[in-house]
C-alpha cells in the first residue's frame, strides 16, 4: 500500500510496501520505551513521532499470518535534514519477541534495491531539515509462527514509523546476501584492484534456490554499467561465498547483486539482493608520504584516519578530557592516538574552551558544551598540568604526537573571551609545555575562524605571539571557492594575507597552515550523484529564491554538487599553496564517508595527491591562462593555472576554470556548472601527459607557439611533465640567458 502525504499545497505518494505484503498500520502499534507519540507529520501521513532513544512494539498475532519465513520491514522516517535522505537509517533496530525469551536483534535493516522503495521528501526547509520517508527491511528472512511481536526500536534523534510490514518469502528473495570487502572504509588505494565478497545464505527449512545472479558494477561518475550474471544453485542451510574483482578508474561505485528470474514467472519487487559502495584511487598510506605533505584531514570517533593524508587534526577538547580537578578521561583520545599511530601518521591537536572548574567566573560562550567556558582559565597552571599529562601519555619515539594548537577561533566570543595580553600568557603555558620534547612537539597559533578578522590578527601578532610559536593557523571555508582578490567580501587571497602581511610586518616569516577547511554538499539521491545544474534549477524555481540574492536559499547558502565540492578543495588546496600557505586539513566529517565508503572529495584529493608525489611541490610558479571565447567580464570564464618542480625533475601543472564575479562576489558554488571548454596555457613545456580530474581523458598533448591548448573546466586538469622534457626545456632557459648576457653567439 502507497502512503499519501501532503501539505498546504502539494501531495506526494511515499513508497508502498512490497507486493504481497501484510501490512499493521501505526495506530496498532504501542510505546515500550521513550517518548513516541501518533501524530499526522507536518507531511500529512499518520505515523508514529520517536523522539529520542525509543521502541514501538508491533503484535504479529493481529495479522493471523501462518507459520513460515518472511521478510520484515517498515515504511518509515529515513532522513531528518534537507541533504540527507538516509542518516536515520543506521538508528534503527529490529527486534523479534517471542513468547516469555527476550527479544532477539536483528541485522542491521537495509533499502530495498528497487527504486520504487527509496526515500522521498515528504517536506522540509532548504539547507536545514527534511522528512525523507521510504521502506526499510530486515535483509534476511525471519521464521515467523505468527504470534511474535516485532519491535522497531530508534536509537537516537528523531525517527519515525509510518507502517510495520510483513512478506511472505519466495525463491527469488529467500536468500540472506551480504557484500563487503577487506579494505578499511571500502577504500581501494594505490596498487589495490577492488574487489568484493558475496555471500550467500539460504535458511534450513526453504526450499532449494535454482537461479541466477545478476551483478552490477555503477559508475556513479558517467553513471556506465557493467552487468553480469552468473548461474546459482543453493540448498537449505548451504552459504556460498564469490568473489567479484574488477580494475577501475578513479571514483566511486555502488555494487549490486540481485537474485533474478530469468524466465519471469515469478514477479517479486523485492528480491534477494545487496548492495555495497567503494571507492577507489591512487591515495598513499599515511606512513609512506613525507612531514610536509600538503593534505592532511580531521578524525574523531567516527571519522578515521583516511588514506592520503600524512597529518590528522583531531579535537581533544579540554574541557571533557579534564572535566574536574586531577581528573582525566583519555578514552576516545587514545582510540583516535592508536588508530593514528598504527597507520603511521602524525596527530595535531585541537581544542576550544575551558573546563568550567578553571574560571570563578559564571559558564559563558561554548554552547555546544555544558562542562566549557570561554573564559581563560584564573591559573594558567591548570592548562600546564593538562598539557604535561597530555604529552606525558602521547609523546613518543614515533613522532605521532606532531603540534598543539592553541584556542581554536578564539577570535570569535562564543570560544574566547581573554584579551590579548591572555592570549600571550597562554601561548607562553604551551611554549615552556613542549620546550624540551624529543622529537619535537611544535606549537601552531591564532586558528582563526573563517571571515575577515584582519583587525584581530593584527592585534594579536603585533601583540608578540610569534616568538611563542612554530606556526600560524587559519580556517577556509568560503574562501576555499572564493578566488578572486577584488571581490567585495572575504575571499582566499585576502584571508591569506591576514595572516602573512602582519607577520611581515614584523620581520618573522613562519609556515602557514589552513587547519580546518570544508564543503558541505548534498547527498546521492537513490545512490546516484546529483547534478549542480539539478540543485541550480530546484533553487532558481523555489518560491524563497531572490534574484539580488542568488547565492542564498531563505537563509541558507544554496546547495553545492558533490563533484562541485570535490573539484573546490583541489583547486582551493593548490591556490593556497601558490600563495605559501604549507598544509590544508579538510573538516572530513562534511561527508568525506559516504554510503559506507570515500566520496568524491577523498577520490579527487588522493588524484592530486598522486600528482604531486614526485614533484618538488615547495616550487610553484603561476603561468597565463585564458579561454580564447571569454571577454574577461563577470560571468565569463576565466582560469588559474600552476607548474610546480623544479626546472631539471619532474614537473606538475594544475588548471581549472571559473566564472568571474566580482560584483557579487560570494563562493562560487551558486553559479553554473562549468564544463569542459578550449583553454590556453603559456608555458615553454614542449609535451606533457594530460589527465583529468579522475583519468578518464588521458593523452600526450604537444605546445605550439609556446601556448598547451587543452579541454578544461572547473575539474581542474593535471599535465604532467617528465624529465626529458625538463631538460629540453632548462637548455632552451639557458640559451636564452646565455644570449641575454653575450656569452653564446
């Protein structure tokens, strides 16, 4: 049965259950635990509210079912915000209860595969909340005598059910099947061919399975398929493993096995199948790239150390490590420590607030956390006795604990509400804390927050903070898709500036490191990437859209593609490191996981990576780059193209387009998607090997005139040029220098 919600002005048909299904409404259903209540959704539809941790229990006996295996499920809530139609589903939990045995667990539940059963949006608002409603089931089948109740428990946020359903098995979807690989995060890196275990189950009791298997391969990037199908034959109780191996392009990709019936006598919506997303590019292990690698990302509890990244950011937040007087809670700070140092990385660590127990001083600020203040502490001894445990428990031979950093944005009051003059007695506390370690404990200052506070990074470096520290920090966010110097708000090169222009000022040159940067985009719909020139089209239609504002959705900035974002911290991380800034650590937790494996923004940083390997990436110059059809005017596209090497080894140019804005002038992600047009880059390399940005076009490309003419939009593009060539190149600099000073005819 479909479900029909609406609001004030439309109506939507949610996804049914499957065919055949006995279906028990929410009004049958009653509250065991927690808070939950029958209410209609502000969607219209009748259903079940799970506010919080709770359970609604369901009585099997009401649908006089006889005795058999079934599949479970439900019609419920499967996303709460606007851009995630799933991020309910992993807090659910099914559980049987038969007669006086406690209830039983079972497996995590699943999304059919069928595209009638996704998710769809029942309502919500832009950038914020969203109702998404779609079915979920059990993925194997359950023996059912008919007198059980089903008890569908929310783990947290919340849930909600709208119908319990029950289907009786057939021999296209009796059999319980997994997929899974052996790499961590369903990550395949450099060297690795992906490859994905199915396994098959039938329970005793059914009858024996005489079928085929047909598995997809999808290329969520040219959204190309590679079908196959295989005979399958299984007898009760028998489990089957096959391994399915195939060489792939950089991306991403969602695998799907399903049961099917090649003679179609038998029509099920729902048949056995499994589903499984991975993702796979040329990213190193942490333990194989140098100190000074460019990209570094966050961890915390549930974001592990990717591969790629040479240094990991993590917030060992003080005031609940430190939550009393001699009292230190180290457990989730040594998971993150382990985790890191097994994968051979290098940790920097982050913090914001004090415990409330350091200050005399009413709670203030922090409002994320009940046990933080941002007031300084009264006695600074009480940071000196943290971070002397803290080094005490982590510093060792290998290095992993790699820099502290001090307040994070304390120029903003909601963190920080000392003065200068505390800012420097702080600094001084981490300073004397990590004087005297071997091998170094380095020291990182400022970590200003995203916006122009050009004023305050002044005060406090004019203050004396530099001789306190190692380095000098700052967050990019819209400034990472913020190219342009002349635009009318914060952009990247300006954000730069504030912190290199006071500290030339006063004569100390030291690194700069982007320490928290991000995008956040929309997830998949049904598995499947969402296009800019979709999200463009959806806001330029909704009624809260304003022409004068078109960066802008109501209040919130207007969606970003995940091939957009993935594109943005490429070109945001090379343009930072063309004006000096050392280290970029990318806020993972926007959406780095992904449907269980990397997303395209992991995929399109570990390709830059790959580039940059061989190459002296500490030598980057600019080169002249232009689109031959563009008059250079707002709206037009205009281009940034980089060579980093030296002259003699292995060289690397990066390019990428966009549109010019500088009236406007916010973050690019409201503009039109550009795609690949003729560019034109000055250089004196004769050839190169272009690719872009995930390999699929690759080629030899040969100058002429001094000018690479190659296809290039916002993916930025990746020539490559060998020693060879650098050669040819250096003795054609030299001839030219040898004329210039008379000394070759």
């Amino acid at each position: 049965m479909a479900v029909t919600v609406s609001s004030a002005d439309t109506a939507k048909e949610l996804p049914g259950a499957p065919l055949g299904s006995f279906e028990l409404p929410a009004s049958s259903g009653r509250v065991i635990r927690g808070e939950a209540w029958l209410s209609n959704t502000d969607a219209g539809a009748s259903g079940f509210h799970m506010h919080g941790a709770s359970t609604v229990a369901f009585d099997l006996s009401l649908l006089k079912l006889t005795a058999g295996h079934y599949i479970v499920g439900a019609i419920a809530r499967t996303g709460t915000r606007w851009a995630d139609a799933t991020d309910q589903v992993p807090r659910y939990r099914f559980h049987v209860k038969r007669s006086a045995s406690a209830p039983k667990q079972l497996p995590p539940l699943t999304i059919p595969i069928g595209s009638k059963f996704q998710p769809v949006m029942g309502s919500g608002n832009p950038g914020s909340w969203g109702n998404w409603y779609g079915v979920l089931q059990s993925p194997a089948p359950l023996y059912l005598n008919g007198n059980e109740a089903i008890h569908l428990e929310n783990l947290e946020n919340h849930g909600g059910v709208l119908i319990l359903w029950v289907q009786p098995v057939h021999a296209q979807n009796s059999v319980a099947m997994t997929l899974e690989t052996s790499a961590p995060q369903n990550a395949f890196i450099i060297n690795q061919t992906p490859a994905v275990d199915l396994q098959l189950h039938l329970p005793e009791g059914l009858p024996a399975v005489d079928t085929m298997i047909e598995s997809t391969w999808l290329d969520l990037l040219t959204e190309s398929e590679i079908t196959t199908r295989q005979a399958l034959q299984l007898k009760p109780g028998e489990t089957r493993n096959i391994l399915l191996e195939r060489a792939l392009l950089p991306g991403v990709y969602r695998i799907s096995a399903t049961l099917i019936d090649p003679e179609s006598k038998v029509l099920i919506d729902n048949p056995s199948g499994a589903r499984l997303t991975l993702a796979t590019a040329p990213a190193r292990l942490a333990n194989s790239l140098p100190d000074d690698w460019p990209m570094g990302a966050h961890v915390n509890a549930s974001t592990p150390p990717l591969p790629g990244f040479r240094w990991y950011r993590y917030f060992a937040q003080w005031a609940e490590i430190n939550p009393a007087p001699d009292t230190f809670v180290w457990g989730e700070f040594d998971r993150i420590f382990a985790d890191v140092r097994e994968v051979g990385g290098k940790l920097l660590i982050a913090s914001d607030g004090a415990p409330l127990w350091t200050s005399a001083k009413e709670k203030a600020g922090m409002p994320w956390s009940a046990e933080a203040t941002a007031h300084p502490p009264d006695d600074w001894q009480t940071l000196r006795d943290y971070l002397d445990a803290l080094i005490e428990r982590y510093h060792d031979e290998t290095g992993t604990l790699g820099a502290l950093e001090h307040w994070n944005e304390a120029n903003t009051e909601t963190r920080w509400l000392g003065d200068s003059y505390a800012m420097l007695e702080m600094a001084d506390v981490f300073d004397q804390a990590t004087a005297h370690t071997d091998p170094t404990v380095k020291t990182v200052g400022l970590a200003i927050s995203a916006g122009d506070f050009r004023g305050y990074a002044k005060e406090i470096i004019d203050a004396g903070l530099l001789k306190y520290v190692d380095a000098v920090s700052a967050h990019f966010y819209e400034e990472l898709m913020s190219f342009e110097a002349s635009i009318p708000i914060n952009n990247l090169p300006r954000h730069v500036a504030m912190l290199a222009e006071p500290m030339k000022a006063a004569g100390i040159d030291l690194p700069m490191l982007n320490t928290e940067s991000g995008i956040e985009f929309v997830s998949r719909a049904g598995g499947r990437l969402v296009s800019q020139t979709e999200l463009n089209s959806l806001a330029e239609a909704h009624p809260d859209f304003d022409p004068a504002h078109p960066w802008m959705l109501s209040t919130q900035w207007r969606a970003v593609s995940e091939r957009r974002a993935a594109a943005g911290y490429v070109s945001g991380t090379v343009l930072l490191m063309a004006h000096d800034v050392r280290q970029s650590f990318y806020f993972t937790q926007y959406k780095f996981l992904l449907d269980g494996a990397p997303s395209f923004p992991w995929v399109a940083l570990a390709q830059l990576g790959n580039h940059l390997y061989d190459v002296d990436y500490s030598v980057i110059r600019p080169l002249k780059a232009h689109y031959p059809a563009s008059d250079g005017g707002d709206g037009s596209p205009a281009a940034f193209a980089f060579e980093l090497g030296q002259p003699d080894g292995e060289r690397l140019i990066v390019a990428w387009g966009y549109l010019r804005d500088t009236s406007v002038g916010r973050p690019k992600g409201w503009q039109p998607w550009l795609a690949p047009r003729s560019l034109t880059i000055e250089t004196e390399i004769s050839e190169g090997h272009f690719s872009d940005l995930y390999s699929r076009r690759t080629e030899t490309i040969r100058s002429a005139g001094g000018r690479l003419q190659v296809d290039c939009g916002e993916e930025p593009i990746f020539i490559r040029i060998s020693p060879a060539c650098c050669l040819k190149v250096s003795q054609r600099l030299k001839c030219a220098i040898d004329c210039q000073n008379n000394q070759h005819p």
